[in-house]
C-alpha cells in the first residue's frame, strides 16, 4: 500500500488487514533477526507500516538490506536464509515465506514492488466521506469475517493447491496473483471475472509505472513504436525524422535528455544494448540518408514492451 504523501489512508488500511489476517505481527522497529526467528513452519503474517523509513534513502536501506533480503525470499516458499548461530558456530537454516503487507509513503525498492499486488491510494478530497474506524466497534466484524473464511476455506485447501487457473497476465505477476484468482473461482459467481480485471488493470498499471520509472531504453522503444505508427510503419525511418517525432513529444523524457534533444549519437547509444543500429538507406525519392528498419526493432518490442492482449472474460 502505497501513497505519494501522509494521510492517505495507508495506516487505517493496514489496521483494517491487521484485524483479518491469520496471526498478524506487527513489526514496528524489529531487526531481520528477530523477524526470521518468528517465521516458523506456520508462519505469522507480517505486517510493516512506514516501510519507506526502512528503505527511503540509500544509506537507510543499506542498513536494512537484510529486511529487503527477507521480504524477497519470503515471496515464494522453500527459500530459507543460512546464518551461522551458537557456541559451534553451525549452519542453520531459517524459513523465509510468509504473506506480508508493507504500507509507505512513495514506491519501495523494486525489488519489492516487483513481487508485490500494489494497492496505490490517495489523499481524499474536500467533501469526500469516508467511514470511520473504530477498534472497539469494527475488530468484531473484522475477526467474523476472517473466522468464516477460515472455516471455508480450510476444507478446500488440498482442492485449492491442485487448482491452476487461467491467469491474464505473466511471469512474475501471474505467481503472485494465482493465489487470488484461485479463491475466486472457489468462491464462483462474478468473484472469477472481478479477480481478474483486477489483476489485468493493476498489473498493467504497474509494468507501466515500471517502464515510465525504471528503464529508459524500454521507454525509448515504446515511444519510437508509436513513431513507427504516427507514420505509417513504414518499412523504415530516417534517423532525422524519428528524432523530430521524438524530441516533438514534451511529455516524454526525450526534449530535454540534452541541451538539444535526443541526438542521433545518444539514441544510437541507447538502442545499442538492444542490437539495433542505424544504416545507410534508401527513402523516397531515391534520396539516401541514414535510417531504421522497422524490423529491427519488432523482436525488442516482443520482448521489452509488447502490446497488452486483448480483453477477454474468462470465467473459473
């Protein structure tokens, strides 16, 4: 759960989480250390408010590379840490997995966002209205709700783990939103339809936040597609008009990555990781100048940036 700034809401959803989960620890100031020795063979579910305070700086987050360590293995199962521990200074290992759910202010690490289902909230406006809390009234309910979903959910966990849906998305993001979607088509009805426009719109939402963040090459190859579009997909582009589409855009990074643009060295700098170059070519009028071909670039688009599926409705 995250926020670009305080009162967002992100505490009060962790108080919210807190009173549904199976056997909430909170973890206000506690060390790596005495976080992997409270994770056992029934692991708690962990809880971390403020975690942009464990990784808002680069010095911080230094200090708390263990935490990060955890929390990434903690992901997925059999991913246990080693330390050297008692008087023999034996090995031992320590389980990682638990469920988690980190509140802060900003994104965390990538590392973290990228195993994570990123629930990005906001600050209300004048005039919105928003139901209070309160502990004595609403940790009843909140605790009956989780007592039902345990006794409904216990019975159908051997049926559950032989489940493999159909899932929207991919890779990474499909194993952190299976588990979901899985209990979704349990539950039946319209939850299998919710679950997954859920998961196709805010695993979208993410990869492009991702892309707009975090990787300028991948960014560049997005936009010299819809170059590539604008004119036509010709078979291929002179270096000069691509930069003019390029650097015309003032709401891409490209204006201003020099005191002039994007110049024909710097984009021939950033698609050479990608394999892609310029060449001498042939445009119309038998006019020769130096260029792209569109086909260079369609395995990095497959690969880096490809175009979102279709919509499809797929039921349990």
């Amino acid at each position: 759960m995250v926020g670009p700034a305080k009162r967002c809401g992100k505490s009060r959803l962790l108080d919210v989480i807190t009173e549904s989960v199976h056997d909430p620890l909170i973890t206000v100031n506690a060390s790596a250390a005495a976080v992997f020795r409270s994770i056992t063979a029934t692991p708690p579910t962990l809880l971390v408010d403020e975690a942009d305070t464990l990784f808002g700086s680069a010095k911080v987050a230094e200090k708390n590379e263990e935490m990060r360590g955890l929390l990434n293995a903690g992901h997925q199962r059999n991913r246990p840490t080693l330390r050297v521990s008692g008087p023999n200074h034996e090995v031992s290992k320590f389980p990682t997995f638990a469920m988690a759910a980190l509140a802060g202010i900003g994104d965390l690490p990538d590392t973290i966002m990228d195993r994570s289902i990123v629930i990005r909230m906001r600050r209300r406006r004048p005039g919105e209205k928003v139901a209070e809390f309160r502990t004595f009234r609403d940790t009843p309910p909140l605790h009956a709700l989780r007592d039902r979903l345990v006794a409904w959910l216990a019975p159908l966990h051997a049926e559950a783990m032989e489940l493999t849906p159909a899932m929207p998305v991919e890779d990474r993001a499909a194993d952190t939103w299976q588990p979901l979607v899985t209990v979704a088509d349990l539950a039946g009805g319209t939850w299998p339809d919710l679950a997954r426009t859920a998961c196709r719109v805010m695993a979208k939402h993410e990869a492009e936040q991702d892309q707009d963040s975090s990787s300028l090459g991948i960014r560049l190859l997005a936009d010299i597609r819809r170059a590539f579009a604008t004119e036509g997909n010709p078979p291929a582009l002179r270096t000069s008009r691509l930069l003019d589409i390029l650097n015309q855009d003032a709401e891409t990074p490209w204006p201003e990555y020099t005191t002039n643009g994007l110049t024909p060295r710097g984009l021939q700098i950033l698609l050479k990781e990608y394999g892609i170059s310029s060449a001498p070519r042939r445009f119309h009028g038998n006019v020769q100048a130096r260029g792209y071909a569109l086909l260079h670039f369609t395995d990095s688009w497959a690969r880096y940036c490809p175009e979102p599926a279709p919509e499809t409705t797929t039921g349990a």
